[in-house]
C-alpha cells in the first residue's frame, strides 16, 4: 500500500504547475458562456424589463394591479437568479478549495502515509482511493476519488501507476 501512495505523489513543482492551471481553468469557467453568466445576463434584463414596467405605470398605459402582478413575478424570478447565483459562487470555492487541498495532500502522500498511524493511514486511503482491487495480496488496479483522478492523470509523478494499473473514469479533465 506504501508503495502504491508514493507512486501517486506529486512534487511541489508539479503542485504548483496543476494549481496554476487550475486558476487558469476556474477563470474561463467564470468568463465561459455558463450557468453563472445566464443567471447574470437574466437579472440584467429583468432590471431592464422593471424599470420600463414602471414607466408604463407612471404613463398610465397600465393598471396598478397590473404593474404589481408583473412586478411580484418580477420579483420572484430575482430572488430565485439571486439564490443561484450565490449556489454557482459557492459551489466554485468549494470545488477550487477541494482541489487545492487535494493537490497538497498529493504533493505529501508518502510522508503522510509513512508517518501515519495505522488509523491516519486508512483515513488517507479512503479520501484518495475509491476503490481497490487486490489479487493474491496484491493490488491489481485502482480508482480514485475525484479529485484524484484528475491529478493523478495530469502529474507526471504518476505516470507508473497509471501505466501499471488503468484508472477508468468518467469525468473529464477540465485543464
């Protein structure tokens, strides 16, 4: 088991190098054409389609019973683009700060697991590996948890248990 997390650190260089392209990823899913910037472009129009609401009412070209229907609809489509909007932003820091961690823990495995006690080594087992597969007391191929399987097959610190023992995932690597 020693050896198989040694083969999965990464070096600092490396560390630094995926956490820049992480930044770097973070930034356009941000600037990208998402969820985030819908909800934003819709509150945006939303302003825009209040106020010419309130210059109809004001010109007398609607009923104040209508103004205040449209205005209670208008209403309760900002607050639910307000709330999502704020589940996007923590959503992100949450995922970002994730994967930072993992990243520094990657960086540490085999000093974590060598120096651990038996109960600090499984917990380090179960946050990086999903699942194992063993053989005649040897481990024949492995899956990791998300973030791991990104780092894991963008670090070149490892190739070797990648080349020996193919992880399979469905995600997709977003650097």
């Amino acid at each position: 088991m020693c050896r198989v997390a040694g083969d999965i650190t990464i070096t600092d260089e490396k560390r630094t190098e995926l956490e820049r392209e992480l930044d770097r990823w973070f930034e356009r899913e941000a600037n990208g054409n998402g969820e985030l910037e819908q909800a934003q472009d819709r509150l945006a129009k939303l302003e825009r389609v209040e106020k010419n609401l309130q210059r109809l009412a004001i010109g007398e070209e609607i009923s104040i019973e209508d103004f205040k229907d449209h205005r209670a609809r208008i209403e309760a489509e900002r607050r639910n683009l307000k709330d999502l909007v704020e589940m996007i932003s923590c959503r992100r820091s949450l995922v970002k700060g994730d994967f930072h961690i993992a990243l520094q823990l990657s960086s540490e495995l085999d000093n974590l697991f060598s120096g651990g006690d038996n109960d600090e080594r499984r917990l380090l087992c179960e946050t990086i590996f999903k699942r194992l597969y063993v053989q005649n007391g040897k481990i024949v191929k492995t899956e990791l948890n998300s973030p791991f399987v990104l780092i894991a097959g963008r670090a070149k610190g490892s190739e070797s248990i990648l080349a020996r023992q193919p992880l399979r995932s469905h995600h997709k690597t977003p650097f």
